[in-house]
C-alpha cells in the first residue's frame, strides 16, 4: 500500500509516502527523513498522527505513533483536492521528482502486481490441497466398505 501524505517537522512540511502501517505505527519514505527521536506530525486529509521516530534508513523511517491506528481510516480517508504549492521551483528538482514519482508508481504497481500474484497462488494451491485430501477420503471411505459390502453381496447371491 502506498499511501501520499503530508509531514510536519519542526516549522516546515515535507511530502511523504506511507508504505506499512500497524496499529502503533507506521514506516514511511520521503526525501530528507526526520532524525531517530524526532516528534512528527502526519496528515492524510483530516486524519492526524503523531509519533516519534524510531528508525530511519536512506529514504525510510519508521514512527511509533501516540494512538492506536485505524489502517482502514487512513486507507479510506480520500486526498487533498489539490497538489500542494511547492516551495521550490527549480527545473532540475522538479526533473528529479517526477522521476522519482514515476519510479514510485512503477514500484507501487509492481508490488501490487506480486500482492494479487500471490493471493492466486495461494488460491490455487489450497484448492489443490482440498481437492487432494478429498480423494484420500473418498478413497479411504471406500476401502473400508467395500469389503462389508462384498460380504453382503456373496450373501444374497447364495440363496
């Protein structure tokens, strides 16, 4: 799940991504992660969390949030109806951005592309263990009665 949000570090706000999220946090990439212990506030439309830093590595940090997280709020809770205005206009960061964005989006579509892979793989798989275990049984359920019934058979066909 990748998830577009808003962080505010100290006095400024940063775009963000939320890749994980749990019921006490979350991890998240952006371009300058805060610094391990650092309180962060984030926003997702009008939902709010606040967390400390508990980690971070290259573009990636994980926050341990003051409440409980509803994944499914956060999930369903729509975006802004704008971009927001960027601060810095410079062509070559805009550049570098879009690429970024677009490399996102590629891995974002690639990991759901795995997710629902997966998901019918796992399917398959358990339909095949089913349908297995149900000729066991069948096979089972008919050797054990069918030498009763061959007994009962040769009964009847003595008288």
């Amino acid at each position: 799940m990748l998830i577009p949000s808003r962080m505010r570090l100290d006095a400024s706000w940063h775009d963000i991504v939320i890749h994980n999220v749990s019921s006490r946090g979350l991890m998240a990439g952006c371009d300058q992660p805060p610094a391990i212990g650092s309180y962060v506030e984030i926003r997702r439309g009008t939902l709010v969390i606040v967390g400390r830093v508990q980690w971070n590595k290259g573009r990636f940090f994980g926050l341990r949030s003051q409440d409980r997280l509803s994944v499914k709020a956060l999930i369903d809770e729509p975006r802004l109806a704008s971009r927001p205005v960027r601060t810095d206009t410079s062509v070559e960061n805009d550049r570098r951005a879009e690429r970024r964005l677009a490399h996102e989006a590629q891995m974002a579509r690639k990991v759901e592309r795995s997710r629902s892979f997966a998901s019918m793989f796992q399917f398959l798989v358990l339909v095949a263990v089913g349908v297995t275990m149900a000729g066991i049984a069948a096979h089972t359920v008919f050797t054990m009665l069918s030498a009763p019934a061959a007994q009962i058979e040769d009964a009847l066909k003595v008288r």
